[in-house]
C-alpha cells in the first residue's frame, strides 16, 4: 500500500531529535571533571593584566636602583669620612713629631729614632753618632731684630742643614736654636770631621732677611757610640758636652768619647740634663 508523501517520516528530523536526546541525556559516568587549566584567560584581559605585571616590576626595579644609588651615596660618604679620619691622624702625628716652625723633625722624633738605632744595630763602637749643634749670637740677632726675624733664620738654617747632609741622616730641631744630627754607619772620625767642618761652613754663609745682612756661627758636639751599656740619653749627653766644649774653646766642632773626659762646666749640670730629655 503506498504511503502518501504526507505521512512519509522525516528521517532528517528523526536524526536530529536523535542528537538532542543524546545531548541532554545525563552521562552515566557523571558530571564532566574541571579542566586542568585554573584560569583560562580571555584574549581580551591577557595583554592588560601582563601590562600590569609589567608596571609592577618597573616599580620594583626602579625601587631597587634607588635603594643601590642610596647605598653607593653611603659608601661613598663614609669612605670620605675614613679617608679624613686617616689624614687628621696622619696629620696629627706629624705634628707630633716635627716642629712647626722649620718643619724638621722634633726632639720626641730625634729621641725615638735614637733610641731605635741603639736597639736595632749592633753594638759596635762609632755605629752611631750625634752631632749636637748650637748658634752662636743667635740670641743678639733675636734680641735686636725680632723674633720674625729669628724664626726666619733658624728656618733658613735648618733647610742648610738639611742640604748639607746625606739623605739618610736624620737633622731634627731639638729647642731654641739648637739642632741635632743622627748618623748611622760607622763614619771614621776623618769623614766626621771633614762633616762638621762643611756644616759651619754652610751655616756660617751671610743670609738676607728683608733688608738685613747677617751671620751666626754654629758650635758642634760630637759623639759616637754605644759605649756598653749606654743609653741613648747618655749618648746624647756627650754630644751637648762636647758642644758646650767647642763653644768654649771657639773651636767650631769637638769630640767627646766619655762623659768622664770632660770637666764638670762642660758636663753641665741637672738643668741642662733635663733639657736634652
């Protein structure tokens, strides 16, 4: 019997409610797990949020080159602090041991150094030796023409004297207008002699200071040692003695090898001492 085109099923239809049905039916497996994926980001979102990510970090790295320049700026400060420190330190020992007027080293400094050098060479007579000088009419010219004009010719002397030894002998201004010269190595008293001649010939030159022409004239100790068991306030004390000697006498320089050789006015007494300390 045939079937009018009306009643004929429609199979595309029945295909399609096939997949409805299916679509809607419940899974048997139950409810479809999250996807592994916590946030899925919309296209339209993900360029604002790495932007943000990104201002973030700007921040904190411009946070971080402030910080660096800060601590640069300390470092910098304190190692200028330090470097000052160390100066004024420098500064403050060598005013400790040199004298401010001729700038030579001082009578604490010519001490030290002495005593160094009995310590540290060896016990061997002539290894070292002290030239005690003193100006004579110094004190006149202080007196008469002022003390400017002192202090300009003791500085005038005291770079002579510089010039005059060698660069390993230590020349230091111990007081007033006297000076003292440490020599190290076994000199032979020919060459000592032939030294303390060339340094009153150095000192002894006419000088100008401003309009004025004048001269002083030093007088020379000298004295070598150790003598055994002598300190170095003992060798010193020879040279002043001998200095007083040559000063007395006129005789320019001299020589003193024991304390005991001299007589009482040259030994000086407990004054004089004290002042060589």
């Amino acid at each position: 019997m045939l079937t009018s085109e009306s009643q004929r099923p429609d199979r595309r239809s029945r295909q399609l409610d096939s997949v409805n049905l299916q679509s809607t039916s419940p899974s048997p497996a139950g409810p479809t797990p999250p996807s592994p994926t916590a946030v899925v980001l919309d296209w339209p979102t993900a360029p604002d949020l790495l932007q943000a990510m990104l201002g973030r970090q700007r921040d904190r790295l411009g946070w971080l080159e402030g910080e660096l320049r800060s601590a640069q700026r300390e470092l910098a400060q304190a190692r200028a602090e330090l470097a000052g420190t160390r100066a004024s330190a420098r500064h403050a020992h060598h005013l400790a041991l040199h004298d401010s007027l001729t700038q030579l080293p001082n009578q604490r400094c010519f001490h030290d150094h002495l005593a160094k050098a009995l310590t540290r060479l060896p016990p061997v007579p002539g290894s070292v030796t002290v030239l005690y000088i003193d100006l004579d009419g110094f004190k006149a010219i202080n007196d008469d023409h002022g003390h400017d004009t002192g202090d300009e010719l003791l500085r005038i002397v005291a770079a002579r004297l510089g010039r005059a030894t060698r660069a390993g002998d230590l020349v230091c201004r111990v007081g007033g207008d006297e000076f003292a010269c440490l020599l190290t190595g076994g000199i032979p008293h020919e060459q000592l002699r032939h030294l303390a001649c060339k340094l009153i010939e150095a000192v002894s030159a006419p000088l100008s200071i401003d309009t004025l022409q004048l001269t002083v004239s030093p007088s020379i100790g000298i004295a070598t040692g150790p003598i055994p068991a002598e300190s170095a306030q003992a060798l010193l004390k020879r040279a002043d003695a001998a200095m007083y000697r040559a000063k007395r006498e006129r005789s320019g320089y001299a020589f003193c090898h024991t304390l005991a050789a001299l007589d009482p006015v040259a030994r000086g007494g407990p004054e004089r001492a004290a002042a060589l300390m």
